[in-house]
C-alpha cells in the first residue's frame, strides 16, 4: 500500500532506522515515504511536495505563548503536548514545526492546525498521593513537598488543581479549584493508613476528575502527579485499564517513587509504564527530603513544552485507540509524548 507523503517546510529524509521501524508496522513489503508533520499541504498522490527550503504557512510556525493566538480544539483535531529533551535530559527550547514528524495510526496528518512553542497553556493538575500504611514514616515530607509545588507552578486564575488521596479508596480531600489556601488544607487532610489500591485511585482520578475538563474548548495541559511506591494490593481494576483511562482523559502522569532503596522494585517498572505510556516522566528521588527537587523538576518541565494541533488522516468516530508516533528529525534530541490516543464516538 503506498503510504501519503506529507512534508514539512525545510524537511528532511527520515533516518534509516526509523524508516524501517515504519515499514514494519505499515507494510511488511513495500518502502513508505518519509512521513512529516505537514501545514496544510496536499496528498503527494494530487501534487509535488513543496521544494526544499520553503518556509510554513504564516502564523503556523514559530509561535509564543506571549503572542499566540487562542486556539479552540475540534471534534475532529488532537491537541499533543510534548517534552524534547537531549541525551543529558535538559530541555531544548526554540524549535520549529519543520523540526518534528509525525504518524497518527500509523500515517502522517492531514493538516496541522498549529504549533506553538514555550507554551503557556491553563494548567489541569490532579495531585495523587499514596497515604497507605506503608508510607507513614515519611507522609509529612510528601505533604510539604506538594504544597511547595502548588504554591511555585499555580500561577492564574486559569490554573486548577484537585487533590487526591489513597490507601483502600480514593478520597478526594479538595475539589478542583485555584484557592492556594484550600489545595494546602486538602493536602493536610489527608491522613496515612490501610491497603493500597493505587490503580483504582488512577482510574477514578482520571475518570471523575479528568476526563472531562476542556472538552471541545481551550487546551490544556493536563497532569497527574502520583507519589507512590507504585505497589499495589487492593485494586479492582487492572493496570491496562487504569493507563487506558489517563490516555482517554489527554492526562500526563509524572509519578515520584516513594521506594528509597538502591534497587528498582516492581512498583517501580509500575510507575515508569504509566509515566512513559502517558507522555510523563517517573522520578526516584534517593530520600525523602529530595522529593521537593522531583517537584520543582516538574515545574519546569510544564514551563518547557510544546503543543501541537492536527486533523488526523482518515479519522473514524469509532472510539477507537490511534496511536502516536513523534520525532524529531534531529536526531540528537527525543520528543517524549504521550503514545496515542481514543477516538471520540460519533
């Protein structure tokens, strides 16, 4: 099957290995062209693509949070929010849509709506914190931690947090809301003690908390932040359904590991899933008076995003999961995104 080409302005050839990776997961024997995240450019199949060198379409590219325009988000579009970082993990700021490509379901997007860099876009951010028996000893540090974070990342009144504690159920101790005061009490509320049960507490957070907020408006960045030692005895839902669920909401996790021994136990591959299969970052402080630092790295990489916005090709009102493909055809910096997404239903 020949695969649409799509081209950016100032676009390049798609590396080998990449190439192949794609010719595997499209079609086992025929080459497919380099796929590039395009601004509103025609099939291939009914024109050239554009010559090297052209510039993107005026007011697509190369847009601040300062002087960007709202953008409202369709039925039909996908708003992804990404992170690009270099082999040292520092973020790379300034880059241009032409440095990026994409696959949506496995084919490049029929238009791309908009690109904006340094982002500074309503922040949605659920905190999640594990307050079972085994966390006891250190609850105190989480809670100064978090509240630390609340007070330096919520900045507007446009920004909104929940907040969400966990042993055998869920108990949310602070409904969304921009009072600092009343996010600080609910973080005090909470109390540590029984089982855990931390995938029903992501999939209810997600579901009752997340889903919802933004449909069909502005985007947003949307974020879960879970400290937890990632072990979980309590549950009813299994981990696929509760990472199903972050991804059906948009919602980012960055989870901080309360495990403070040298080795990486289970609930530690646990947390890094979830954080990796929804765009986000897991961080394994060595003690618990580091938490605040995997805080403040957090901040700033909220601070240090990109969003992009596009009419996926062939697009199905099915309410099926399309997955997503983002990379940066410079091949020294890693786009991390979220993996793919639920279609809407008609």
């Amino acid at each position: 099957m020949n695969q649409v080409l799509f081209c950016l302005a100032l676009a390049c050839a798609l590396p080998t290995a990449a190439l192949q990776a794609q010719q595997a997961a499209s079609s086992p024997s025929t080459a497919a062209p380099s796929p590039q995240v395009s601004a509103d450019q025609k099939p291939a199949a009914q024109s050239a693509p554009p010559p090297a060198g052209q510039l993107p379409a005026q007011g697509q590219d190369d847009q601040s949070a300062d002087n960007a325009p709202v953008i409202r988000v369709g039925v039909n579009e996908v708003n992804l929010i990404f992170t690009v970082t270099d082999k040292h993990g520092h973020y790379i700021p300034n880059l241009k849509q032409s440095d990026f490509a994409l696959l949506d379901d496995q084919r490049a997007p029929a238009r791309v709506t908009s690109f904006r860099q340094q982002i500074n876009l309503p922040l949605r951010v659920g905190i999640v914190i594990d307050a079972s028996t085994s966390i006891r000893s250190r609850f105190q540090f989480e809670q100064q931690a978090a509240t630390e974070f609340l007070l330096d990342s919520l900045k507007s009144r446009s920004d909104r947090a929940f907040i969400m504690g966990f042993d055998v159920t869920p108990n949310v101790t602070q409904n969304w809301t921009d009072n600092l005061d009343a996010l600080q009490a609910g973080i005090n509320r909470l109390r540590p003690g029984g089982g855990t049960a931390l995938f029903d507490a992501v999939y209810s957070a997600c579901r009752d908390k997340l889903l919802t907020e933004s449909r069909g408006q502005e985007p947003v960045r949307k974020a879960m932040i879970l400290l937890s030692d990632g072990d979980d005895n309590q549950s009813h839902v299994y981990p696929d359904e509760a990472i199903k669920m972050c991804q059906r909401a948009e919602t980012i996790i960055y989870a901080i590991s309360t495990n403070w021994t040298p080795s990486r136990g289970k609930g530690d591959q646990v947390l890094t899933r979830m954080a990796e299969e929804t765009g986000g970052q897991v961080f394994f402080p060595p003690s618990v008076e580091e938490v605040s630092n995997s805080f403040k790295s957090i901040e700033e990489e909220l601070r240090s995003q990109y969003s992009l916005t596009y009419e996926p090709a062939d697009f199905k009102y099915d309410g099926a999961f399309r997955s997503i493909y983002l990379y940066c055809n410079d091949r020294r910096y890693k786009a991390r995104a979220r993996k793919g997404y639920f279609a809407p239903r008609q």
